[in-house]
C-alpha cells in the first residue's frame, strides 16, 4: 500500500502517539528516557502521510486520566493510539496498565496486547512458553531463594551460564559479569543484582539462568499478529557483529556498553563501535524467520516485535533468546536493530508504522465482528485495511 493510500485510510482518524514518561533526576535514566529522535521520526512519518496527530507522554499517575480525555476529545476524528508505552511498572514506568485502559475505554490502539504484554514482560513465562511449543531456547532455570537452588546448577544447565533479570528492558542489570562458570560466581554477582540499580528494583520477577550459547547473534523484526498469518510480515534478519577485541564471553548486549555508559566496562579500543550490523542472506536468513514466526505464534505474538537468537558456533544450532514486545522503534540503527533491519529489508519507517497502523485497524475490525457487528460493513473495511 502506497502513502497515498495509507493517507486515504487514516483520513477518519487522528493518531495518539502514547509515549512513556519517567520523572527522574538521574542522567543515566534520562537518557535511557529521551524521546528527541523519536519525536523528530514521527513528525517525518506524519508529515509524509498528511495525517493528523500528537504526541502525548504519558506517567504511571496521569495514563488512565489522560487516555479518558483522548476518547473525549476526539469528536471529529475517531482516536487511533500509536502505543509506545514499554515499562514493567514496577519502578515507575506505564505498560500493560495502559493497554488495559485503552481496552476499557473502548479505543483503537496499536502493538501488544495484554496477552503479549505480559508473556513477555517477564521471560520466564516466555521461556516457558517457547518450551511448552517446542521451539528452541537455550537451557534455563529459575533461581529462588530456596534453599538448594543454586547447588549443582552448573551441572544441570551446562556452563557457561548467563544470569538474567526476570524483567529488565534495555539490558537493565545484564553485565559482562553476569556471564559465569562456578557456583560461586554465580552466588556472588547474584548478591550484588540484589542490589539493584540506582534505585531501580531489578527482582521484579526474580532472577533465571540460562547456558550461554557461544557464537554468532541475530535479531529479527515482526509487524502483525500471529493469529492473522497473512498479514504477518518477517522482515529480513541482520547479525549483530560485535567488536573483534572482545572474547567470546563478552559479545552480548550489556548494559553499559549498550548504553555507553561505562561505569564498570570498558569502551572499544580505537573508540571503535561496540558491534555493527550484517545482512544475513540464504538459508540461514529463512531458518532465523521460521524460528521467529514459531516463536511469536508461542507467545501469541500481537502488533510487533524484535526477536533474539543467538547461533551455536559449533553445532550450527539456532537458540531462541526472546521475543521483545513493545520494542523500541526508529530508522536510525544507532538507536534501535530495527533500523538495521529495515535498511536489511529496503523498508522506510513510514512503510512500517504504516503497517502497525494498519494491524491496529484490522484487530479493532475483527473485534466488532466477534462482537456480533454486520458482516457486510465489516467485510468492506476489511477488504480496505489490506
């Protein structure tokens, strides 16, 4: 579907951009916060569509307020919510809360639902969810405080082992040290996770470890929802390439070289990139998307999502990591993979949010429809929404 048309399609609506909004006085969170690109890709993509909107920040205190005024006010226009909203709500961040309240309220909305929100909010469920579909994810096992636990671990996962928050966005309490092949490492840096991070509560849903699989990584994107197979669309993968100089137990996505902060890891030598991006092409790039469509049906995928795998260097074998609902989204590859991908794929940004836009559309459609609407007027919107 052209702009042109997309334009046409979005003439009876005015879109909310819902984007998270964390009052703090801490720079690194700040940063972590800052919305200024997104802002500036957004009003691109609008002015290209010649479609109304606004973007709205939206707080764990004002969401519910503010999402009953967007129903108010939109008299002209029916509301069409472009959902950014992404936090665990546990240290001040909205998320599935707001899909909650768009439900309630009755408004079109995109990405997740709450199914998908919360599946994959905290990965245990998701891991769980991916063994319960036989599809292939790296040895795991949840750490508790009872007592016993941790003994013989090692043994039952394989080394080494990762340690993981539960629920961390954004690599949130993942560190090189988290990468472990005792025991008594792993009791060691589990104590100091405990600790969490400048204020942020990193046990959210506890804690879990997982082999960690040496070799390549690749991530992929879907828009779409798993249930509507036909509109689903897997874009093409891209490897993430970390930097030669690091060892092997080190090519992961910490936090703070994701992030550059480096309060306790080092930057890259020759202020070198952290990793780059490499279009994978061939088998392997039909293998990674059929691992993903297996992964997002598991988790009942809905909206979009970008997927992580990791590859064993040895055996060849595809490792399912997790599926990101609510992922962040931009055209620029610093920022976020999926710029990568959709510069692997020849797609621009507008084509994407359009394509979120439109699944949105589709999903508010085939509620009507199960809510026993006339077949005839919704099979006409139907055919529009292609």
């Amino acid at each position: 579907m052209r702009n042109a048309e997309v334009t046409q399609l979005l003439k009876p609506y005015k879109v909310w951009v819902l984007a998270p909004y964390l009052d703090s006085n801490d720079p690194n969170l700040q940063y972590y916060y800052d919305f200024t690109q997104s802002i500036n890709e957004y009003t691109r993509v609008f002015d290209e569509l010649n479609t109304e909107w606004k973007w709205q920040p939206v707080t764990v205190d004002n969401f519910k307020e503010i999402i009953r005024s967007i129903a108010i006010e939109s008299k002209e226009k029916t509301p069409l919510v472009l959902n950014l909203c992404d936090g665990d709500e546990v240290n001040g961040t909205p998320g599935v809360s707001v899909i909650h309240e768009l439900e309630k309220e009755g408004l079109i909305y995109t990405g997740s639902d709450a199914h998908f929100y919360t599946i994959t909010t905290s990965k245990i469920p998701m891991k769980k969810a991916f063994d319960k579909a036989g599809v292939a994810t790296a040895n795991w096992r949840v750490i508790t405080e009872k007592k016993g636990t941790v003994k013989g671990i090692c043994k039952r996962v394989g080394t080494p082992l990762i340690i993981k928050p539960a629920v961390s966005g954004g690599s949130m309490g993942v560190s090189i040290k988290n990468v472990v092949n005792s025991e008594e490492e792993l009791t060691e840096r589990v104590e100091e996770i405990k600790k969490g991070y400048r204020g942020w509560n990193l046990l959210a849903d506890g804690l879990f470890v997982e082999q960690f699989i040496t070799g390549p990584e690749y991530t992929t994107f879907i828009t779409g929802s798993a249930n509507d197979p036909d509109h689903c669309i897997v874009y093409e993968p891209v490897e993430r390439v970390f930097h030669p100089s690091l060892p092997e137990a080190e090519k992961f996505l910490s936090f703070d070289r994701l992030w550059e902060i480096y309060e306790e890891e080092t930057p890259m030598p020759g202020a070198g990139n952290f990793y780059e991006y490499r279009s994978v092409n061939g088998e392997l790039s039909g293998r990674l998307k059929e691992l993903s469509r297996e992964a997002y049906k598991a988790c009942g995928g809905k909206g979009y999502t970008r997927i992580d795998i990791r590859q064993d260097a040895n055996t060849g074998k595809l490792y399912m990591l997790e599926a990101n609902a609510q992922c962040g989204l931009s055209e620029d590859e610093n920022y976020t993979s999926i710029g990568a991908i959709l510069k692997a794929s020849g797609v621009s940004f507008t084509t994407v949010i359009s394509e979120i836009l439109k699944d949105a559309l589709r999903r508010s459609i085939q509620k009507e429809n199960a809510a026993g609407k006339s077949k005839t007027s919704l099979k006409k919107k139907l055919v529009r929404v292609k």
